[in-house]
C-alpha cells in the first residue's frame, strides 16, 4: 500500500536549528528545545468555557536552539520569516507584579494596552515578559527559531513557539518551569501580550503532550489524564486535512463566540456554561432564547453538547470492546454542531469533512477555532487513498487551494532535545 505521508523529522529539524544558530549567531548552541503543536480530538470552544478537551500532542514542533548572552539583551530570529527581534530585557518592564501572574487564580488576562514588540515578536518576548513578571531569573539570550509547525493552520504554530521559548529561557538562565508553569505562563504571555484570548487548551497540549496518547483535560480544574490512543491495533490512522485557508472574519468570531459564552453564562448565573449539565439543557435553552435570543441559546447548546461528547469518547476509549465507528459518530455530531448552533465552520471545512466520510472515513470534524485551518478524520489505512484523493479531487472541482494531508502521530511535549 502507498502511504507516503509527510511526518516531518525530528532529528532534521533538531539539525537544522543547530546549525542555523550557528550561522546566525556564531558558535554552538547551549542545547535545543522543542514544543509540538497539537490536534484537538474533540471538545471544540470548550476551554474558555472551564469545559473538557481531548487534544493530543503531534509530531509538529517548534525547535528552539538557544545560548545565554553575558548582556541583558534578547534576540529572537525565526528562521520561517527571516527576521530578528532584539530587546532589551530591563526595558520589557510592564504592569502587573510578579504577585499577580504568579497566582494561578487570577484569570485577568486583559491585554497590555502597548507591548514594547508587536507582531510575530510579541509572542517569544511576551513570554520573556511574562516569566520576568512572575519573578523568573530571565537573563540575555540568543534564540534561533524553527518550526514543523504549519502556521495559522488551527494546529497551534504559535503555543509551540512560545513553550519553545520558555524552555529555552529557562534553561540557558539555569532555571526550572514546571509543567503547569509553563503552560500557564505561554497561556498568559499570548493572552496579555500578544493579545490572543486564547484559553487554555494550546498551551496544556503543547507542554503536557506524552507519545500515544490523547490528553482528556479538565480545563477547569488543570486535571490532565492522557489516555492510550494507539490506532496502529485497528490499522487505521488520523489525518490531518489542512485546508491552507484562513478566513478573515476569524478573529472577531473567535472574540465574538467567546464573549456571547460569557453573557449566556452570567445570564443563567453560573460561573461557566461548563456548570449547565445535559439534563438542564433543555430548560437553560429556553431560557436563552427568550432572555437573549435563539443565537445564544445555541452557542449554549454546543458548548453543553460538545463538554458531553467529549466525556461520551473518552468512555468509548476507555471501553474493553472498543471500536472505531462510535467515535467517528461523535465526531460528527461535533462538526455538525459546529457548523450549525456555534456557526465557526468553513465552506472548505465542511466539504474536507463531508468528503472523508462520503470516501470511507469513520468520520472527520473540523479542529481548532475554526474559520479556516484544518479538519481530521479518522480513516482505516484501507482507504488512506481513497479519502486522500476524493478530497483533493473536490478542493480542485471548487477552485479551493490545494489542501495538505499528514498524519496525527500522538507524541511528546516540550522537552529538550539537545
Ligand atoms: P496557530 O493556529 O498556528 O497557532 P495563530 O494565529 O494562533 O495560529 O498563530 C500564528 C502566529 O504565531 C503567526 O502569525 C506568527 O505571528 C506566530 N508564529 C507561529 N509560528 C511561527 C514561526 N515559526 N515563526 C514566527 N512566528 C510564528
Ligand atoms: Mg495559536
């Protein structure tokens, strides 16, 4: 069978951010970090929502090779786009203490009204900044970045950078990040810094990631369970479905979704919509309805449907009979309601989806924010060409670009590397 899937190599990648440190900044690295990106399972716009995810880790990352300056200067250059960022570390001084960023239940993450560094910079200086602030021993340091990690494709290029650059901080300043530290803290840094809104779930699966498992996260409590997810035993595999399209109006959906969450949930006077059981739902979509309108009510309904689909796939996971077909079903419905009650699906999206299935997938969904990005579907290796052909083949009867395909290999989180 010819399965000829772009994996991406590790030890390629751990090279090249060697050896591009080396020429862009003389001498050797101090050692070379890396951060995947990441692949949400299922459990869409549920993380703001103190909801459930299941993501997993990918082998995607961002390679970070790093060395300690004896000035108090950052210099960041990313290899993608060629270009360096440079800061003085006394000058990324900001508001806040390091009392504030250092209590995890402080959740003000409203952005600082003028970063120092915008633009692709204020991600790694942002995290510079955020570690400062919360007390970190930050010293001088050149970073050479390198990424696997398609950008802007929903598969989180830009947590992968930043838990690449907090590692890489912390070790050439000889200082150590818990795993919760640095995913709280990247969180915190594109959140206050970059001024994403981002919740949780990028930065928990890039740094918690573990090789063949999906990470079943309780985003309210922090509770990480990986759980096996070894599809080798069925012959089948995940594909990533990369659209390469990024729709426009993405980022003020995102704002917008999340700020109608919000209002919904203060509406029925629970702290997160996550608080609403299924039982409830009915009676709290009413409510909705009348109270705020039929658009808020079914944000609600996805969020309260989705939390229990992910719960429902991780007991068929769980399941000593386990099969393949329920866990697509599930993956349907979350497309579905995606596409209809939370309305951040894509032309594209839908067609990759609708597509895979219509080929012999057990099903597919969209991943990530949506308005773009990348869907996946759960396919036995059986009918890899198949679904990877009529998808292409109905891109081309569209005129949408050319999508990509690669597997989702469940792999492991930031670490160094060397
Ligand atoms: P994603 O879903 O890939 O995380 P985002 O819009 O959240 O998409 O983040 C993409 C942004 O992160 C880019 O526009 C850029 O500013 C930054 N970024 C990600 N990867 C890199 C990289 N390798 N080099 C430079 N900047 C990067
Ligand atoms: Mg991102």
């Amino acid at each position: 069978m010819a399965v000829s899937l772009d994996t991406g190599s590790v030890t390629s990648a751990v090279d090249g951010a060697r050896r591009g440190f080396l020429e862009r900044f003389g001498g050797e690295p101090a050692g070379v970090w890396a951060a995947p990106g990441r692949v949400n399972v299922i459990g869409e716009h549920t993380d703001y929502n103190d909801g459930f995810v299941l993501p997993m880790a990918i082998d995607r990352a961002c390679y970070a090779a790093a060395a300690p300056r004896a000035d108090r200067i950052l210099r960041v250059y990313a290899a993608q786009l060629d270009e360096m960022v440079e800061v003085s570390l006394d000058a990324l001084v900001g508001p806040g203490s390091a009392a504030d960023t250092r209590d995890a239940a402080n959740t003000d993450m409203a952005p600082l009204a003028e970063p120092a560094v915008t633009g692709w910079g204020g991600y790694p200086v942002g995290v510079a900044w955020i570690l400062r602030q919360a007390g970190f021993p930050v010293g001088g340091a050149d970073i050479y970045l390198t990424s696997t990690v398609p950008v802007g494709s929903g598969l989180s290029s830009s947590a992968a950078l930043e838990c690449a650059t907090a590692l890489a901080l912390a070790g050439v300043a000889g200082f150590e990040l818990t795993t919760h530290e640095l995913a709280l803290h990247t969180q915190r840094a594109e959140n206050i810094y970059a001024g994403v809104p981002c919740g949780p779930l990028d930065q928990m699966s890039s740094a918690f990631g573990q090789d063949g498992s999906v990470l079943f996260i309780d985003t309210r409590s922090g509770e990480v369970r990986p759980q096996p997810f070894d599809l080798t035993a069925e012959d089948a595999l995940l594909l990533i479905i990369d659209t390469r399209v990024s729709h426009a109006h993405g980022e003020n959906g995102y704002a917008d979704r999340r700020a109608a969450c919000e209002r919904a949930a203060e509406f029925l006077g629970v702290r997160a919509l996550r608080d609403i059981p299924m039982e409830e739902l009915p009676e709290a979509f009413a409510k909705v309805s009348v109270g705020l309108g039929e658009t808020y009510a079914r944000r609600l309904r996805h969020v309260v449907t989705e939390d229990a689909r992910v719960q429902q796939f991780v007991a068929i996971l769980n399941h000593e009979q386990f099969s393949l077909p329920p866990l697509g079903h599930r993956m349907m419905q979350s497309h579905a309601s995606l596409r209809d009650d939370y309305e951040v699906s894509a032309p594209e999206l839908d067609l990759a989806v609708a597509t895979a299935v219509a080929a012999g997938a057990h099903g597919a969904r969209m991943t990530g924010g949506g308005f773009g990005g990348s869907a996946i579907a759960l396919v036995d290796r059986a009918v890899l060409d198949e679904v990877r052909d009529a998808v292409r083949a109905a891109f081309a009867e569209h005129g949408y670009t050319e999508p990509q395909f690669f597997p989702a290999v469940a792999s492991a989180g930031a670490r160094r590397i060397l």
